[in-house]
C-alpha cells in the first residue's frame, strides 16, 4: 500500500487503519483535556496539604491570642477590682456592687480559664491537674465562671432598666442588698446547674493506675437525656440572654426616647440646645455604660450563637475548624473587656486607672 501524505497507516489484528493527522479542534480538546487534568492534581493536593498549614496557622494565633490575653487580662482585671472595692467612682453603691462581682468573676476567668487551661496546655508539660477528677473540677469551675459571667452582665443590665424605667420599682429594687441576694442567688444557682458536668467526663488514658485527662464519655454523646441537659446548658448561657438584653435595651431605649420629649416639652428646651440639664445628663451616663457593657457582650458572644445553630454548616472541615476557634477566642476575650468599658465610659474610673496602686492603697 503505498502512503499518502494525509494518512499514516497502522495496524492492529492484521488489518491496516489510517489515523488522521491532528488537526487544530483535535490539538485543542487535548491540550484543555491536560490542562483539567493539572488542575485535578493541583485540587487534590491542595485538598490534602492546605488545610495542615490552614490549622497550623490558626493553631500559632490562637496560642499568641491567649498568650496576651492572659499577660494583659490578669493585671487590669486585677487593677480593675481594687479600684471598684475602694472607690465608688461616681457611681450608686448598687451599680458598683454589680460591677464589682463582674469584675472578680472576669478575673477568676482569666485565671482559671485563660491561664490554666489555655496557656498552660499550650507551654506547659501534664501536671498534677490534668488527673481526671482534678480535670473534672477545673471544668465544673470553668463552666460556672462563665455562666455568672453571662447572668452577672443580664442582672446588671435589668438593673439598669429598672433604675431607668420603673420609678416605682427602683426605689425598693435598686439597693445594695437587693443587689447582694441576686448575685448570691445566681451563683448558688449555676453551682447547683453544673455539678452533673463532673460526671461527663471519663479518664483519657490510665498510667500507673492513675486516671489522666478528660475526654467526654460516649453517654454525654448518646444518652438523650445528656444530650438534653447539654441543649438546656446552651440556650441558659447565652442563647436566652442574647435575646433578654436586646428586649430590655430595646425598652430602655424606647423609653428614654419617650422621656426626653416629655422633659423638653415640660422644661421649654426643645429650641435651646445649649441649655444643660443634670437629670438628663445623668441618664445619658448611665446609658453609655449599660449600652457599651451589653454591646460588647452581644458582639462577642455572636459568633457562638450562630455556631450553635450550625451556621458555619456550609463551610469546609478547614473553614468549619477555624470558624469554631474564632468563635471560642471572642467568647473568652468578653473576660477581659469590662475593664475597657470602665475605662472608656467613666472619667473618674480613668482617673483612677493613671496610678493604680495608689487608688487602692491610699
């Protein structure tokens, strides 16, 4: 057979084929077709080497996170509680009670919390209090600062609304002894709450014949009535009062709006804007402090919220892993931050923050 320039023969079971020359389609879907295929490659190892060097990244800031979180919070929650138990910094000695315990919970937090689970987990070899029943208490303390954390930050915020609103009611609520039971109550309440946590926990691992580290036991995973107590543990703290202190700022707000008018109106200061007014003035101090604190409870505690209801769902297992961390630092940072509030909100707090330790021991 004689060859032609157009056709190269070949052959398969004894039989001659030509095979077309390539033309410029054929070049194309071949060259689309390896291109796809370097891509598959690239998605694969992407698939498995990313999200290791994704996690190690996350994993490094967490650890510097709470690193300062530690070395800056203990320090001026610390400041921060010896100033209110001296000074009352121009505020009733009902506010300054609330403060005060949420001042010396966020510190307990920071401690117990903070330094010695996170940074000591991180820098720190096993100790003695990572045995299992050590372990187990650490976690009840840890649950129960944080719920008081929560529910301290609700009773201060619907003593404010009744100081604000409820004329009435605020000259028998708003006390330094009616401020003391609610906060004992609240505490003696989530103590109660959290002892079943001790016994969700099981030992890790056994050496020596001593239980070390906790890790959940399969009934925490598969008893329904575990599983309930854990849904109930979440909507008490802090599903419920997300939405309680957006209700009660939300009345707060509406009836100081309906109050200023009715001042201006009764006082003829609707054209005068320069005249001051101590009564007003007052409010919008107490204002300030009750919207900052609330605020910044309500943006730290969001992403936890919306972890819950499983809003990162959509993401990846990289994604999913960095949005629960996130979630967990903004959480813990909320223990720290009422110093800031302090701060930013009440000058004669800043005034005493300049010399601390002349503050509480003068």
């Amino acid at each position: 057979m004689t060859r032609t320039a157009h056709s190269i023969p070949a052959v398969a079971a004894g039989r001659f084929f030509p095979i077309q020359p390539l033309t410029r389609e054929i070049r194309s879907t071949i060259y689309k077709a390896y291109i796809q295929t370097e891509r598959d490659c690239l998605q694969k190892l992407v698939t498995h080497y990313c999200p290791l060097k994704m996690r190690d990244l996350v994993r490094t800031v967490r650890k510097i996170f709470y690193l300062v979180l530690g070395v800056i919070g203990f320090p001026v929650n610390l400041a921060t509680v010896g100033i209110l138990f001296r000074c009352k910094c121009g505020l009733s000695s009902c506010s300054r009670r609330y403060l005060l315990a949420m001042a010396v919970v966020d510190l307990l937090v920071v401690i117990i919390e903070i330094i010695l689970k996170r940074i000591k987990h991180d820098f720190f070899p096993p100790s003695f209090l990572d045995i299992t029943p050590v372990c187990s208490v650490h976690a009840v303390l840890r649950r129960l600062l944080i719920d008081c954390s929560v529910w301290f930050t609700i009773a201060f915020t619907f003593d404010r609304y009744i100081t604000i609103c409820c004329e009435k009611l605020k000259i028998k609520y708003c006390t330094q002894k009616t401020a003391t039971v609610v906060l004992t109550t609240i505490g003696c309440l989530f103590f109660l709450k959290n002892i079943p946590v001790y016994f969700r926990f099981v030992p890790y691992k056994i050496i020596g014949n001593v239980p070390w580290y906790c890790e959940n036991s399969d009934a925490y995973y598969y008893d329904p009535v575990l599983r309930g107590f854990n849904n109930f543990e979440k909507i008490l703290t802090p599903i419920f009062p997300f939405f309680l202190i957006l209700f009660l700022n939300a009345l707060t707000v509406k009836h100081i709006l309906v109050a200023s008018r009715v001042r201006k109106g009764l006082k003829g200061q609707s054209n005068r804007e320069n005249s001051s007014d101590p009564e007003m003035e007052s409010r919008r101090q107490c204002i300030i402090l009750l919207f900052v604190i609330s605020g910044n409870f309500i943006i730290l505690w969001l992403l936890y919220i919306l972890n819950y209801f499983g809003i990162d769902d959509p993401l990846d297992r990289d994604g999913e892993y960095a949005f629960k961390r996130v979630a967990y630092m903004l959480r813990n940072l909320n223990c720290c931050t009422n110093a800031i509030v302090y701060v930013a909100s009440l000058s004669k707090f800043r005034e005493k923050l300049r010399n601390p330790l002349e503050a509480i021991f003068a």
